[in-house]
RNA sequence: CGGGGUGUAGCGCAGUUUGGUAGCGCGCCUCGUUCGGGACGAGGAGGUCGAAGGUUCAAAUCCUUUCACCCCGACCA
C-alpha cells in the first residue's frame, strides 16, 4: 500500500459511523488467486470449470470445497444485497449452529423423512447428532421456549450459514455440493391473512427476493411450484436461466406467467369424443410389451396416436380406482389427476390392481367401465376426429388382455354412454411441455427454458409447530399452533448459477454487483515505480468512490495477465502501460467489450468508471 | 442404489497388453535474452505410481483384498 492510501484508510478508522462505504484495494500479489489454463478432468459444468481455473475454489473433498478470497469475496457481496432485502422486509438475522442433536428430530420424523442423506455424527459419549440440511426444527424449539403470547408475533428471523447434505451424488461443482452456504429464514404468525398474516410476509418475501435477485445482476425467472400444505400459490421458486440448468420451466411469453413442469397449467384444448370409427377393432398380440414405445414400435402407430392408460387408487378412507387416459406421448400428472377428481390417490398397487380385473400394461379407457373406475382423459386424448386433418381419429391402445393391444378404438362405439355418465371427465391432467397453449393468454403458445434455483418459498403453514407443540394464546385465550413460512436462498449456488449464466470463451464475466472487484488495474511494467505510483493513486481514487480494486502488480508478461484478467471476469479493466502514458491517460476497457479499449485521460477515470457502473445498474 | 470409468509430480496425461528400478506437456526455481493477448534458451527441484497383502531375483505393470474419486441413470425441503 503506499502512503496516500495508508492514509485514508486510517482517516476512515477513525470515524465511528460511516455513511459510505470506501472500496477495497488489493495487490494481486497479496492475495492468493491460483489460475490455471487447464481445468481438472472431472469438472463438466461451465461454472465448476471456470471457478476452479479463475481460482475461485478448490475442491477439498466430493462435493466439498475451500471458498478462496474472491470467491469469499462475491459470496460476500450476495449476502450483503441479502442481508439489505431480508433487513428492509422486516426480518431479522441471528446464526444457528450447524450442528444439532438427531434427538430434536423425534417428532417431525424428518431424521426419516431425509433418511441417507442427513449428514449423521456420533460424538465420543455416542451421542447421535446431524449437520443441519435446514433448521425448523432448531427455529421451532427455540421459539417454543422464548415466544408465548401472540403479542410477540409476527416473526422472520434468518441466518446465513452453512448447510449440509449427504448427497448420493454431488456433482457440477458449487451447483450439487454436500456443504454448501445458504440464508434460511422461517417467519411464525397467528393468522394467514390480514395484518401480521403469513401471506403478508410471503408476499414480503416474494419482494425481497425480486429485489435480491434483481441486484445481483441476474436473469431470472419466479416460477409456481408444487403447493405447500395449504395449497393455492404457496410456493414460488427463483430460477437463474440459463441453457445448462438443471430444472425445466415453461413460460407464457406475453404475460410471463412461469411454473415448473409438475405444476404448469395448459391453457384450453377443446375436446370431443365424436367421430366414426377408423375400422372394426383389431387385436393385436404384442408379447411382454408394456411400454408405449414398445407397443408403438412393434405395430408401426405413432405414439400420439395411442392412448396411455394409468390406473391410480383412491388413497384416503373410501376406496376405488381411477383410470386416467392420456395421449402416448403425453406424461400423467398425478397432482393435476388428484385436482380434476377431487381426492387424494396414488399409483395403484399392480397385485392388487390385477385382482381387480385390470390387466396392468395392458388396460384400455373400456376398463373403466368393465371394471367399475373414475375415467379421467386429457383433453388431447378425448377427441373422436382429428382435427387437423379433418378426418376420424384412429387411436391404438391396451385390449384389456394380457399381452395384446387394439387397434381403431373408438370413444364412442367402444365406450358409450358410460362418457355421458358422472363416471367421465375430461380435465387437464398431464405435464406440460413447450408448445401447448398457454394458461394465461389465448393463442400464445407456452415455452421451455432451463433454470438453476437460487431460492423457494414457501408456507409451510403448521407442520413444524404441530409436530414439536409450538403453540401460542391468541387474544381469546386459546392455545392455537404456530402457523409458520419458510424461505430459503442458494448463497453459494447463486454464486456458481451467475457463472452458468454469465460467461464466455476466455472466462467469467461478472455482473458490476456480484464482482469480486470492479475494477481491475492492469499494471504493464511493475518494475518502473512511476507506474506503480498511478496505479495506486487511480486505485485510491476509485477506493474513495466506492470501487474494489485489484491491481495486477505481478512480474508477468502481458499476455497472461491479460488472459487472468479476462478469466477472472473483473467488469472494468484499466491498463496501465507506455502507450496510454504517453497521451496522459490509462487504457479503459469493459470485460464485455471486444478489443484493447479506449485510452481515458487520468482525470476522467473515476468519473468513466462511475459511468459503467451505473450503466451496468441500470441494463440488469 | 443400478450401469460405466479413473487413481502415476501442483494440473493435464503416457507408461500397465509383453515385469527390469518412472516419463511428457503445462506450472514451479535459477541465470540470460525477451516484454501489449498465456515468449525463448540453458540448468534445476519435485513422485510411498491410491492403500494393504501376495507371486517373483525383480512389480506402476501380474494376482487378491480394500479405499477414494468421476460420469450416466434413479433420487433431490
């Protein structure tokens, strides 16, 4: 450090309170920034490799990694924009420990629930203890003990800290590790709605993370997932998009309506089950196949011009089957078929289901009635004519009998009037797919995109609290359980999904506000003290107005500085060299831009800088 | 948990079929020449060949056991 800067940052520790925030400077030979050309053989992921080659991390063990000072530093500045949203919302931060007795398990059962993959240690008395995955249990016995009265509700604590999972499989790096960071806040409330209700707060949260995101400089997309317990929109997850994420989302293009496949609606798909029949039903003997592609292959029909005939049983008190009917190359959705009948059910048991009379694998729409089901067919599914080419629709599927199919079924011959009868639907009842109409917007046509999920939220309503007994006196005296939220963020995934989403051929390319540092300084010739004493005077300068600077003072030659600074993704390069010296200026140049860049007079720096800077601001 | 694969220098790899005392590229150290997009020359350091046991005069190499890691799939609040 020289002495100007030594001075300020002593002028700065000297004051009690700040009102802003001066940037970090730091040498790059002060610091430990391992690049290498080459990444290690097993990495697949873009982000894995590239923030093991930038010198970001370092694998320690499977799924296991050191976080190295820039990477510390961007994980940083995520749970900085955290700590802001979570505070400006209302939360609060405390820290719990990563470690718990598995004893705080016993009555959630989640010890079960999470089986292998709750990291299990055994202290020297042999006392049995789990590396937290998350913490309800530890929030819940705490607030059990501390909160009485509905007069200190509501609550959002959060923390930022380290979390574990066994995973069968870690793998692409930060993105599936088995330590990983994360910022887990559970809120605790009376009440759903109203002042101080749970949908208030997840309203909040669903703010709070929209601005999290947004801050950091990232593209992504809130999506509808699975419901919680309470059912409705009670759940969203945030997705970073990028091409080689792990989750598929379908989006409405004109209202930005998003959901992940297992809970996207389709729009409207007219059906109806009139139309002639192709020709006189036509046995077939398919031996031992099962499955449509099987089935289709063996008798040369196209697998949309099967029907798929799952068999699903009643599941709470009441018993009885339910048969849904897609399209061949549709999937059943057994949530949407739960919604369309109206009560809870599961695959059926195939003993069982064969005692019944349904020759599983082999089942055609016609069990239902021969059998005695609840038909639910997709509306893909129940059409007599073939609509775009306007003629009768032919359809192959099971024949009800071992090892044989049919051909030329048709809904009306060979179902009716059971199709006009209470035992028949027709509902939405399969997973969508890119293409299908959207929900949102007539005519416009769903699409599919790929995310990594940074965050979820979601109400968890009174699982925890009834489980543990977290109850609470409302106004009136009565002990009611806590009804509680919970909402979770990926602080060092969204570290590697910025990674998957913002990179190129030489390296990373950082967005201004997750930047280990803005602004990197590119020193040509250390050895000449003239040029180190502008580097360290245009660093203390940009230090003043709030920039991170990392000046390059290595005794390297330019090319392999340059290509660290392109790998490591700082936004701003300024290169310090005879050439631009010589006008009176340095070479000023954006990570994004193609090029050697513009020569900026010194007196212009700080203010072209601040110029980039907030243009980056505004295009996220 | 099923299928496939790999363990040899910090990283990337060859050598294993056919046993003979360990090599290449990058990186690192020294010296010199270089110096605006991963320089060149000369010299040098660095390896219990994943581990254990066995066969053999001799094992990275053959045999047995074991451990670790990776990829695909299944799984994933």
């Amino acid at each position: 450090m020289t002495t100007t800067t030594q001075t300020r940052n002593a002028e700065s520790a000297r004051s009690t309170i700040t009102t802003r925030r001066r940037g970090d400077v730091q040498r790059w030979s002060l610091t430990l920034i391992p690049t290498t050309k080459e990444a290690p053989a097993d990495a697949e992921a873009p982000s894995h490799k590239l923030l093991v080659r930038a010198g970001f991390i370092r694998r320690v063990g499977a799924g296991i990694y050191d976080y190295l000072p820039l990477a510390w530093r961007t994980l940083g500045k995520i749970s900085d924009i955290i700590r802001q949203e979570m505070n400006a919302a209302g939360a609060c931060e405390m820290l719990m420990p990563a470690m718990e007795p598995l004893e705080l398990f016993a009555d959630t059962k989640r010890d079960i629930d999470y089986g292998d993959n709750l990291f299990r240690v055994t202290d020297r008395h042999g006392r049995a203890n789990a590396l937290a995955p998350t913490h309800e249990e530890v929030i819940t016995e705490l607030m059990k003990g501390s909160v009485a009265s509905y007069k200190q509700l509501p609550l959002n604590l959060y923390q930022i800290q380290t979390k574990f999972r066994d995973e069968f499989r870690p793998r692409s790096g930060l993105l599936r590790g088995r330590e990983f960071i994360m910022k887990d806040a559970y809120s605790f409330h009376m009440k759903l709605e109203g002042a101080g209700g749970l949908d208030e707060t997840y309203e909040k949260m669903r703010t709070a993370y929209t601005n999290t995101f947004t801050r950091c400089g990232l593209d992504f997309s809130v999506v509808e997932a699975e419901a919680g317990p309470i059912g409705g929109s009670a759940s969203h997850e945030f997705m970073v998009n990028c091409e080689t994420g792990e989750d598929i989302i379908l989006k409405c293009p004109e209202t930005g309506y998003a959901a992940n496949v297992e809970k996207c609606e389709i729009g409207h798909r007219p059906h109806d089950f009139s139309g002639d029949p192709t020709g006189d039903l036509e046995k077939v003997h398919t031996p031992k196949m099962a499955s449509i592609e099987d089935v289709s292959r063996f008798m040369k029909v196209k697998s949309p011009n099967m029907l798929k005939t799952i068999v699903l049983a009643r599941s709470d008190e009441q018993r009885g089957w339910v048969v849904a009917v897609v399209r061949g190359d549709h999937e059943v959705n057994e949530g949407k078929v739960k919604d369309a009948v109206g009560f809870p059910l599961a695959m059926a048991d195939e003993a069982e289901a064969k005692a019944a009379g349904f020759a599983i694998g082999f089942v055609s729409p016609r069990a239902a009635r021969s059998v005695g089901a609840l038909l639910v067919v997709d509306p893909d599914a129940a059409q007599g004519t073939d609509r775009d080419k306007g003629k009768p629709s032919f359809w192959a599927t099971g024949a009800d009998e071992v090892d044989h199919h049919v051909k030329h079924f048709n809904w009306r011959r060979d179902m009716g009037e059971f199709l006009d009868s209470d035992n028949a639907i027709v509902a939405d009842i399969r997973n969508a797919r890119a293409g299908d109409p959207s929900p949102r917007a007539v005519g416009a046509a769903l699409t599919e995109g790929r995310g990594v999920e940074v965050g979820h939220i979601f109400k968890l309503g009174t699982k925890y609290s009834r489980a543990m007994g977290f109850l609470v006196q409302d106004e009136s005296g009565d002990r009611n359980a806590v009804i509680m939220g919970c909402y979770g963020i990926g602080v060092s995934r969204t570290l590697a999904a910025c990674v998957e989403m913002s990179h190129d051929d030489n390296g990373i390319v950082w967005p201004m506000a997750l930047a280990p540092y803005h602004a990197l300084v590119t020193v040509m010739k250390v050895d000449n003290a003239e040029h180190m004493a502008h580097a360290d005077r245009i660093a203390g300068e940009l230090a003043d107005a709030g920039f991170d600077v990392l000046i390059d003072d290595r005794d390297d030659r330019p090319g392999s500085k340059f290509k660290d600074a392109d790998l490591i993704g700082i936004p701003i390069r300024l290169t310090l060299g005879d050439k631009a010296l010589e006008q009176g200026g340095v070479e000023f140049k954006l990570r994004t831009d193609p090029g050697k860049g513009e020569v900026v007079a010194m007196e212009s720096i700080v203010g072209r800088c601040l110029e980039a800077a907030n243009a980056a601001e505004h295009c996220r």
